[in-house]
C-alpha cells in the first residue's frame, strides 16, 4: 500500500512538472510573436510607422500634383507643365510633360521624381523639341520644380547616361535623397531612353505654403501692457493725502541772541635755537663767449 501511494505520487510530480514545462513553452511562444509583431523592425512597427509619416505628408502636401518645371541650360524647358498621369496614358506629353504616376513627389522624403517628355514631339504644341537638348545636361546643371503653391525645389544634376526602355530601376526611390529623373527618347530611331538625375539641393517655399511655426517665438511668455491709471481714480488716505495748511509768514523778523566769543588762549614764544650762518646764494654763471660768424 505503501509503494502505491508512492507511485501515485511521483505521477502526479511527473505530471505537474510537465505541464509547467508545456505553459513555459507557450509562454516562450507566445513572447516570440509579440516581439515579431511589435519589435523596432517588426512588420507592425513598420506599418504604423509609414501610416504616420504618410499622414504627415499629406497633410503638408499641395492640394494639386500638378508641377512647373524649368532647366536653364535646356532650350525650350521654361515653366513647362508637368501633369501626373500612369505610366501608360501618354496625354500629359502633349501638354508639356509627364510626371509618372506613383514616382514620389518633390515635397515627400526619398522620391524619385520621374518626368518624361518628347524628343521631337508635335509642332503646334508644347511637346514640340520639349526634350530635344536633354543629352546636353552636365553635372552641376541646376534643375527646379515648382508645386500649385508656388514652392520652388533646386536640383542639381550629378548622372546623365542612357539605357534601354525596359530599365524600371530608373524609377526607383534611391536611399538618402531626394531626387528629379528626367527621360526621353534616343535618336534616330528612339530605341533607347536618355535618363538626366538631379538631387535635391534646396526649398524655397512659396506664398501659398503654410508658414513654420517660429520656435523661439512660441518659449516667450506673453507680454503684458500696463494700462495707465487715471490720478481721479486713486483713493485718497484720509490724514496722509490731504493737502497741508499754509502758514502765514511772521511780519517781524525774529530775534536773534547773541552767540558769546569764545576765550581767546595766550600763546607763548618758541624759544629761538643756536644762530646758524647764512649760506651765500651762488653766484650767476660767466657768460659764454659768442660763437665767431663765418
């Protein structure tokens, strides 16, 4: 009876051991998922981050995409308009040109700013030779777009190479800039694509732009003015503020007593000390001679 209990008990002991062991695990598992869920480089983590960052961006973006686009070294780009249209709907060309739809916008962090125009395009219109001089674009060739609010972004050209037109990597966002690719057409026979990069260099923002908050200007404290009181609107102290009595001047002048001289001390003689000789003056110097004239 003895050695039964005894088994009895070493199962129960076996058994609690192993279901602490089997709510470890869970446990262990369970803290896995939630460190893969809510670590720094989570998915989770990752989608709210850019859900906040979009939100922010749209809040400061322009309320239209559509862009002005200027290249001083290039002919015929002069405040040319660049509509935002998919990569398929070749409209926007004959207008100007074309930002590629879902590229990135120049007020957003790391985008790729991709605009394309004609080579020779259509004459009559504002495609016509739009993009003719492209291949011409050096390093250090500034580069500016400017949204519906009248922000102007400079860019400064830094690649100019060509490539076939099946190189989608050109419109790739390139980490740590901010950048304008433009595109066109290879000649004679437009087989391959002239790609122009420029990054992003400075922000001027313009009239329409919401103006940034001045931090210095929010730490002071307010300023207060005094308000000057009315001298008929302060309280008199009764006995303090009341006006003295004028009294009359005396006719006679007063008396005035005599002040007694003081005795006067008699002073005695300095006994005089043994007679000393008096020293003789000396003598004035001899005149010098003149000095002879020749």
């Amino acid at each position: 009876m003895y050695r039964s209990r005894r088994r009895e008990y070493r199962k129960r002991r076996r058994s609690r051991l192993a279901s602490t062991l089997a709510l470890l695990v869970v446990i262990g598992g369970l803290g896995l998922v939630a460190y893969s869920l809510l670590g720094e480089n989570s998915p989770l983590t990752k989608a709210v981050e850019n859900a906040t960052s979009d939100e922010e961006v749209a809040d400061s973006a322009p309320t239209e995409s559509t862009l002005k686009l200027t290249v001083p070294d290039m002919e015929r780009v002069s405040d040319v308009t660049v509509l935002d249209t998919p990569y398929d709907d070749e409209s926007a060309l004959d207008t100007g040109a074309q930002h590629v739809q879902d590229t990135g916008f120049p007020w957003e962090d790391e985008a790729n700013v991709f605009i394309a125009g004609h080579r020779l395009g259509y004459f009559g219109t504002d495609s016509y030779l739009v993009f003719w001089d492209l291949d011409k674009l050096e390093d250090g060739d500034e580069v500016f777009l400017t949204d519906s609010e009248g922000t102007r972004y400079t860019y400064e050209v830094y690649e100019n190479f060509v490539t076939d037109p099946y190189d989608w990597s050109v419109t790739e966002p390139v980490s740590g800039k901010n950048i304008v690719t433009l595109q066109t057409c290879t000649l004679p026979d437009y087989s391959e694509r002239i790609i122009v990069h420029a990054e992003l260099t400075e922000v001027e923002p313009g009239e329409g732009a919401a103006p940034e908050e001045d931090e210095s200007e929010q730490d002071e404290p307010p300023q207060y003015e005094l308000e000057p009181v009315p001298v008929e609107q302060v309280p008199l102290v009764p006995g303090l503020d009341e006006p003295l009595p004028e009294e009359p001047l005396p006719e006679e002048p007063l008396p005035v007593e005599p002040v007694p001289a003081a005795p006067v001390q008699p002073v005695e003689p300095i006994p005089a000390g043994p007679a000393q000789e008096a020293q003789p003056l000396p003598a004035d110097p001899a005149p010098a001679a003149p000095a002879p004239i020749g």
